[in-house]
C-alpha cells in the first residue's frame, strides 16, 4: 500500500499530491491512501471541495463507501495508462487543532 500526506494549500494540492501518489504504483499495486490534515476551522468545505477535486480527476472510475462519520471515503482509480487495473484509493481527513491554540 502507498500513501500520500500532507496540509492543504488550495485545490491544485489535492490534484498535485493524487497524481504523485498514482504515479507511485505499479501494476501490482491496489490499495492507496491519501492523509489530509487540515488546521483550518473551515474543516467541512475543505473536505467537500478536496472529495470534489478527487471526483474530477481522469483516473477516478468511481465512488466506493464512507463511514458513518464521514471520516474516511473509499474510491476506486485505475493505475495511469491502464484503465482496467483498478486501485482502491481511501481518503483520510483529520481536523487538528490550529497552530498557536496552546502549543
């Protein structure tokens, strides 16, 4: 399994950090994780965008299931330059607390 994490800068990052990842696997590969750790209070429409962003990329094929707190969102991708070989790709995002909030 490959993993991606990171804070978010904006929507291109979610684009950026999903084509590093897919670019990562091989054929063998199928199971992927992208980490998002957002200090933002505007926890909520950062993850609806970054779930929008991931629906727009053209390797996603399709939705797959989200817990029940909405804390993790399964997707199925296709490894670049083969659209039949399928990856499970699961989303993760963290809220953590802003920076100065008693550190």
């Amino acid at each position: 399994m490959h993993g991606r994490a990171g804070f978010p800068l904006g929507p291109k990052t979610i684009t950026d950090t999903l084509n590093q990842l897919l670019g990562y696997l091989t054929w063998r590969d199928t199971k992927a994780a992208v980490l998002l750790f957002v200090r933002d209070k505007a926890f909520s429409d950062i993850v609806t965008k970054a779930l929008d962003r991931l629906e727009a990329h053209p390797n996603f094929k399709r939705r797959g299931s989200t817990d029940d707190f909405g804390t993790r969102h399964d997707f199925i991708f296709h490894v670049d330059g083969d659209p039949s070989r399928e990856v499970r790709l699961a989303f993760l995002p963290f809220h953590l607390r802003p920076l100065g909030a008693g550190d």
